[in-house]
C-alpha cells in the first residue's frame, strides 16, 4: 500500500503543478507521466484517496475559483472561464452542486462574514492601548 500512497501523491503533485494551466488535465496525460495506463492509476487513485483523478482535478479547481471568488474582484464569467468552464452557467451549476449555492451568493457571504469579523476585531482593540 505505500507504494500505492507513492504513486498518488506523485499524481497529485503532478496534477497540483499543472492545475492553474490554460488547458484541461487529461488523465492519459497524467498516466503517462505516471508510467502506468490510466485504468491503473484510476484505480489506485479511488482506493487511496476515495475520488477518481477527474473528480479531484474538478474540485480542486472549484476550491481555487471559491478562493478567487472572495479574495479577487475578477467577475464571475472570468473566474469561471479560468476554472475552464465553457460557460458561466456550467460554472454555476457545478458550483452550487459542491458548495451549497451559488457563485454570487458565496462571495457576498464570504466577504460579509469577513467584513462583520474585521469590525468585530477593530471593536475589541479599540480601546486597547499598549502598556509600555
């Protein structure tokens, strides 16, 4: 099993390396850099980590966009063309099938919840003042 636990984390690196490029991950790809066929490594990706390679790759450029959502002001559609979803809408409805909702509503709510914990920061120090 560590040589299986050897492989995958090289798979990841391999797919956590290429993740931000413009074109998609192909897991023949990523078989032949691994050196294995992609049945192989699809089936020693799913026992090791619980998910097949595709849909790591997919979540993880989900969690990346969710990360642009909130800390860039880039607009949705280029968030989602960066993710490499054909449309806006298939980046939606993916999205809200992970998180829970949508892009917009995410966002708001991040930055609200991150705005409301910076005021609750800046009340509590407001009146401190430094002993020395």
């Amino acid at each position: 099993m560590d040589e299986k636990k050897k492989i995958v984390s090289k798979i990841i690196d391999y797919v956590e390396g290429n993740l931000s490029a413009p074109e998609r991950l192909k897991v023949e790809e990523i078989a032949r850099h691994a050196g294995y066929s992609r049945f192989h490594i699809n089936r020693m990706f799913s026992e090791v980590t619980g998910c097949t390679i595709h849909r790591y790759i997919k979540e993880r450029r989900l969690s990346e966009a969710a990360k642009k959502l909130v800390m860039d002001e880039d607009s949705i559609a280029k968030i989602a063309q960066d993710a490499l979803y054909q449309s806006q809408q298939a980046f939606s409805y993916e999205f809200k099938k992970v998180y829970g909702c949508t892009p917009l509503t995410y966002r708001k709510a991040r930055i609200n919840k991150e705005l409301r914990r910076k005021a609750v920061v800046a009340k509590h120090f407001a009146g401190w003042r430094c002993a020395a």
